[in-house]
C-alpha cells in the first residue's frame, strides 16, 4: 500500500472515530469513511482513475 494511500485510510478512520455515537452504526461509518479516504489516497497515487469513470466514451 502507498503512503498517500495508507494515508488516506488513516484519515477517513480518524474522521469516523471523531464522529461516533458508538454502536453498530459508528462501525458502520468507520468502515465506509475509511473506505473513501482510501479510495482518494489511491486516487492521488495514480494508482486508479476516478476521471476515467466520468468521462463519456464515444461509441458509435
């Protein structure tokens, strides 16, 4: 795992925990925060390409 990446996870878990009320759904929000900061970490990495999903592909 990269460090932007890595970094990220460690984000979207430290905002998560920030925001807990506790239970199953501060679990639940700490896995998908971290999820994000993840996803934004490789992002940034050049290790995926959110741009490419948005862009529209001519065919025809």
């Amino acid at each position: 795992m990269s460090s932007n990446a890595a970094l990220g996870l460690i984000a979207g878990i430290l905002l998560a925990i920030a925001g807990i009320a506790g239970g199953f759904g501060g679990f639940v929000l700490a896995i998908l925060l971290g999820i994000v900061g993840l996803a934004l970490g490789l992002q940034r990495d050049g290790a995926i390409d959110f741009g490419a999903l948005l862009r529209s592909k001519n065919r025809g």
